[in-house]
C-alpha cells in the first residue's frame, strides 16, 4: 500500500499499483465473505463503485477536498449499501448470491 509513496515510480507505473491494490482488497474481502461468514456476495463490485462514484460527486459537484470526499463517500457508501443489503441477509445460498448480482443490473436503469 506504501510503495506508490515509498519508491520513485513513473505515473504509469503508479497507476498500477494502485489498481493492483484495489482489486487485491476486493479479493480479500471475497475471500473474507465466503470462507469466513459463508457469504458469496457477487455485488461486491457495485459496493465499491458506489464509494468511487460519491466520492467523484463529493469532489466535483460539492467542490470538497479529495480528503474530505473519501472518508465522506466511505461513510455514505457504507450506509447506502447497507440499506440495499438488509433486506437480502434473510437469503441464504445462491438466492443470496442471486439477488447481490441484481443490484449491479437493476440500479444503473434508474
């Protein structure tokens, strides 16, 4: 997580480490979810766009410092996407699995 800070790294190579660090947390918390909780999420992609999206409209549209946005889309993110949720934690199984993957699908049409 510190080697974009730690080494002298072109922007490219910036870029990707940054990414690699974005997908290796959403294997980890694939990974926490199934193994440990006995979860398969497949909205795990959604939630964590959610968080990039608010915190993109806290940037922009609100004019707030990207330090500020962060921890605020975080926040809010995590609320939003909690409220989505509850109603699914009652599923069990792949009906669980099944309506994770409908949030992704059916949200973007609104």
């Amino acid at each position: 997580m510190i080697l974009p800070f730690v080494l002298e790294l072109a922007p490219y190579w910036k870029r990707v480490v940054n990414i690699m660090c974005a997908y290796s947390l959403l294997a980890l918390s694939f990974d926490f979810l199934a193994n440990y909780v006995g979860l398969v999420c497949l909205g795990g992609a959604f939630f964590t766009g959610m968080g990039g999206y608010l915190s993109a409209i806290f940037n922009v549209y609100f004019g707030l410092p990207i330090y500020l946005s962060i921890p605020l889309a975080t926040i809010g993110g995590a609320a939003l996407c909690t409220a989505l949720l509850l109603p699914c934690l009652p599923l069990r199984g792949v009906y669980f699995a099944i309506v994770t993957l409908m949030y992704p699908f059916s949200l973007p049409a609104l």
